[in-house]
C-alpha cells in the first residue's frame, strides 16, 4: 500500500508542467506568423517598405486638394502635416522596445503596454483594421481604373469593358503574392513599388511643368457659395491628411530588423525612415504645388487627367500607378494576415499549416476584390469613416502612447509637443469625415453598384 501510494503521489515524467515546451510553442507559432517569421532585414527594406506604405495613388490628388484649400493654407497643411507625421513616426520607433527584454512587434501591442491588455486591443485594433482593409479596397478600385485607363487611352476605339472586369484582373496576382509568408519575402514588389511611386509622381510634375502655366489660371475658389467653399476645404484637409498614413504598418515593418543591446532595430529602423520621408518630400511637395501652379483651380481630381498628353507618357504613369498599388496592397495586407492567422492559431488552436494560411489569406483577397466591385465608389466612404482612424493612428494615437509610457515631466517641452500635436489631431478627427460626408451626399445620385 506504501509503495502504491508513493507511486501515485509522484508526478510522471511527462505530466511535469514544462515552461520550456510552452516557450518553444510560441516561438514555432512566432516563427510561422508573418511579422515575426523573419527578422534579419536591413535599414533599406525599412526604407522602400515605408515609402512603398506612405506614398499612395493619393498623391495624384494633392493639386486638386491645393486648389480648395488655397496657397497660403494649403503650403502649411502640407508642410505641417510632413512634421508631424514624421515626429509620431519617431516617437513609434523608439518606443518599439521601450519595454526592456520585450518587442512591441504589433501595433495593438504598443497601445496594449500603454492602456492593458483588453483595452490597448479596443482603442487600436479597429482603427487599424479600418486603415488598413479600407486601403487595400481602395486599391483594388484603383488598380482597376488605371488598367482601364491604360486600355482607353491604347485603343480609343475598342469595346468598352465595365470597370467591374479591370479589378477582377488586378486582383488576380494578388491571389498569388498574398501566399507570399513574409514581409522580407514581398521586399522586391514593395522595391518595384517604391521605385514607381517616385516615378509617377516625377512623370505628374515633370509632365505639368513642361506643359507651363495655363492661360488664364486662377486660384480663387471655385465653390459658388461660401458654405461650399467650407465643406471643399474640409473635404481638401482630410485628402492631405490621409496622404500620411503609413504608421499603421511601421512597428510590423521595424519587427523585421534584428536587434541588440549593442544595435537595437530603432537606430537602422530610423536611417530608413529618414530616406523614406525625404523620398515623400520629393513626391508630394512638387506635385502639389507644381500641379496647382499650372493648372489653379481647374486642376482635375486626378492631375493626370489635366495633363491629357502626350498619351505614352499617361500610359506609362496609369502602368507605374497599377505596379506601385499591386505592392502597397501587400504591405497593408501583411499586418490583416497577421491578426487573423493570430486569432486562429493562438485564440482558436488552429495548426500552423499552408493550409490554413491559403484559406484566410484567399478568402481575404477575394473579400476586398468583392466590395471594391460592390462600391467602386468606397474612397469616398473611406475619406468619411476612416477619418475617425487615419487621424488618431497617425497624428496623435502615439502622442498619447507616449504620455502614457515614456511620462514626460508636465509643462517640458516634450509635454507640450505632444498635446499640440494631440488637440490637432483630434481636429482633424472631427473636422475630416465632414468634408466625406457631404462629398458623399453630394455624389449619390452618381453612385452605380456593379457598374
């Protein structure tokens, strides 16, 4: 009886509870999931993948937000915006190991370390997901025009295809690129993609400095009333402030750089964001205020379309626009792989598997294609609701974060910085969606489904 007690009083081998096994299941799961599968990218992968994530099709649109918000306005929005924009950026680097032994890899792991755990994941994971699905629609519908105006302007005279069509083909390479496991494995589409989004935006300023000023220019405001000209003017701060949106996907992009106590991953992380800003500097200031000085304000949405000819040179643009968007689609989808091969794998115990990873990711690119054809018209519903995103997690969502980590002593410089750039953000927060609402409203009778 002794013996068979102490035999059943001791623990067996294999029930001893093993924190080693426990760890070396979440590093396989770690190892497996997009943002942490590889870690040995340098400080240019952070440049072109920034620039590639900051620098969107939007730019086109700058002189035409140039001629609501005028020169005066209109210059400081542009520059000021550049400032902040960068300054959070900053502070999101620095903070990316803030916490000594640990890496906040994940957005919604930097608000969890500032607000816990449930809430951190409530305040960020919804704007993030808003950002960044809502990008990726929008660039299937743009993908999808410019292949469209790519084959109306090559053959004027054929058979008119429905735009419905033109996503659909954009979105075919994407079922493929979106298998693809990592961000270092898209390192060469997001480096084609940086290279044509430079490249478009020099083909739009070039192309509009060579036409020279036009006959006639005018920059006064080209709303009939003064009401009018408000809601232009909202409508105008929301495109420029929305132009800078690549900090959804800047801690998924530094987890990607190894790191150490000798070299942690901010000092190669902020060389590249540095390249990368001065890159955007190059596209958006020249096409903003070299689009609006030629064409004022008769200026099209699109500068493209206000340069008409030469007709190749169109072409190439709308091509370099389509190769830039294929690229930025992958690096906003990234992050969406990320959270739910997550939930699916950690929440729901799932197997790590190809499998797995070739439902969620084809059902999700499937997803965008569908509502991008459903409502080709989603930028305009994008400039309303994501206004209630794009401003918080870019212009002072990390303000806050910082507040709330780093403790800056009330009334330094630092304090006063950050609430600045706080109460701006919050006003562009409320003032932003404004402008897409009546945009919205104003456009409705012109929205078509499936056409």
């Amino acid at each position: 009886m002794d013996t068979q007690a102490q035999a059943q009083a001791e623990p067996k081998p294999e029930e001893v509870p093993s924190n080693e096994t426990e760890e070396e299941r979440k590093k396989k799961i770690d190892d497996w999931l997009p943002i942490t599968g590889s870690r040995n990218a340098k400080w240019w992968y952070a440049a072109f993948h920034n620039v590639t994530a900051m620098v969107g099709a939007g730019v086109l649109s700058l002189p035409y937000a140039m001629s609501h918000l005028g020169w005066g306005p209109g210059t400081v929005i542009l520059v000021l915006s550049w400032v902040i924009t960068l300054y959070t950026l900053w502070q999101m680097v620095e903070m990316h190991e803030m916490i000594p032994g640990k890496r906040l890899d994940r957005y919604h792991e930097l608000g969890q370390a500032a607000f816990g755990e449930k809430l951190g994941l409530y305040i960020v994971v919804p704007q993030q997901l808003i950002c960044e699905v809502g990008v990726d629609i929008v660039y299937m519908v743009t993908g999808g025009k410019s292949l469209q105006k790519i084959y109306n302007l090559a053959c004027g005279d054929c058979k008119n295809i429905k735009l419905t069509y033109f996503i659909m083909i954009f979105a075919s390479p994407h079922f493929i690129l979106a298998h693809c496991p990592n961000f270092n494995s898209i390192s060469v589409v997001s480096l084609a993609a940086a290279v044509m989004s430079l490249s478009y935006s020099t083909i739009a300023w070039g192309a509009a400095a060579d036409k020279g000023r036009q006959p006639g220019v005018s920059y006064s405001s080209v709303a009939s009333t003064p009401t009018g000209g408000v809601f232009n003017f909202l409508g105008a701060l929301g495109e420029v402030a929305f132009a800078y949106a690549g900090h959804n996907v800047v801690l998924e992009i530094q987890a990607t750089i190894p790191s150490s106590p000798e070299r942690p991953s901010k000092v190669p992380m902020w060389r590249g964001v540095v390249v990368a800003y001065i890159v955007v500097a190059l596209c958006y200031f020249p096409v903003a205020l070299v689009g609006y000085y030629i064409f004022g304000n008769k200026v099209e949405d699109n500068i493209m379309l206000s340069l008409e000819k030469p007709v190749w040179l169109v072409i190439v643009a709308n091509a370099f626009v389509v190769i830039h968007v294929i690229g930025s689609y992958q690096l906003f989808a990234m992050p969406v792989f990320d959270m739910m091969e997550s939930t699916l794998v950690k929440k729901l115990n799932f197997k790590p598997s190809f499998k797995l990873r070739f439902i969620t990711r084809t059902v999700y690119v499937a997803l965008t294609m569908f509502i991008g054809i459903t409502f080709p018209f989603f930028g305009a519903l994008l400039s309303f609701f994501g206004g209630f995103a794009f401003a918080p997690t870019t212009y002072f969502l990390p303000c806050i974060i910082w507040l709330a980590i780093v403790k800056p002593k009330k009334f330094s410089l630092s304090w006063f910085i950050n609430w600045i750039c706080i109460i701006l953000g919050v006003m562009l927060m409320i003032l932003g969606p404004i402008g897409g609402l009546r945009n919205i409203i104003v456009h409705a009778k012109d929205f078509k489904f499936y056409n």
